[in-house]
C-alpha cells in the first residue's frame, strides 16, 4: 500500500512539474522513504498517516500531535544512511514545529528522536547531503528522546 501511494504522490509531482521549496528536485525514491518514517511514527504514536497524494506537498506537516499544550505539527525526515542526522532546509523551518528524526536502512525503520524547530534552528548550517540545498542539521545525541514526545501526548 505504502508503495502505491508513494507511486501516486511521485506521479502527480512529475505531472504537474513540481519542484519543491528551495528548488530541490525529489529523486525517485523521496516518498516511499518519507513514507516509512511517517509509517514509523504513526505505529508509535497512535495517529493515524495521511495516504492522500498532494503534487504540492505537505507543506511540513505529516501529523497534528495533540498534547497536553496543545496541537502541534508534525514533521518527520527520514534518513537512509547510519548514523542518521536531522536535516530541515532553512527554508522551511518553523520554530513551533515539532521535526522527528526516522531512519530506513536496509528495510529497518527506526525512530531516533525528535525536537522543536525554534533549536533545530540553533543546529550547525551548511550543505550536508548531495543535494545543493542549505540545511539545519542536528546530530542524534542532541536530540530529545522519543519517550518524551509520547509522554506529552493528551489522553484520548
């Protein structure tokens, strides 16, 4: 199912031509990986994943994480590689976003950790990965464990 949508979601991109904030071109893979995160964190937290195709994107909300202090987004970036870094474009940091770091190596997902976008924008700034894309990058030991996300979650 997940390879499907993934399908759907590259399609309706090359479709419409869309290329993404920043001017970054997604590769053939983007949304199946994506999807793996999000799948991952959705096992985890309860929430249910968003399958709908958007040749837009999702503007950098996978989930809405009611908590305690209110309604948060959700963005999750998924890593292929060990050990994984969260990475968020400069661009398209918000500081009151919640970024989950995911991870997909070798069909294994995994979930690292997470943080608020306002200190993901303290995180070293550069041009990390292969694509020509500023980014913030936090390594995982600077992130918060994933337990104190589902803690801060509201009682249904």
């Amino acid at each position: 199912m997940g390879n499907y949508i993934a399908e759907v979601r590259s399609e309706a991109i090359r479709r419409e031509r869309q290329v993404r904030p920043g001017g970054r071109i997604l590769n053939e893979h983007s949304h199946s990986v994506g999807l793996e995160g999000e799948y991952a964190f959705s096992l985890y937290s309860g929430l249910p994943i968003d399958l709908s195709a958007r040749p837009a994107g999702d503007c950098g909300v996978d989930f809405v994480l009611p908590t305690t202090l209110g309604d948060f987004n959700v963005d999750v970036k998924t890593a292929t590689h060990l050990p994984p870094w969260l990475l968020v474009p400069v661009d398209e940091c918000r500081e009151m976003t919640i970024y989950v770091l995911a991870s997909y190596v070798g069909d294994v997902g995994k979930l690292w950790g997470w943080e608020w976008g306002k200190r993901v924008k303290k995180g070293e700034r550069g041009r990390f990965a292969r694509e020509d894309m500023e980014n913030y990058r936090l390594m995982v030991k600077d992130l918060r464990p994933m337990l104190d996300l589902l803690l801060a979650l509201r009682p249904k």
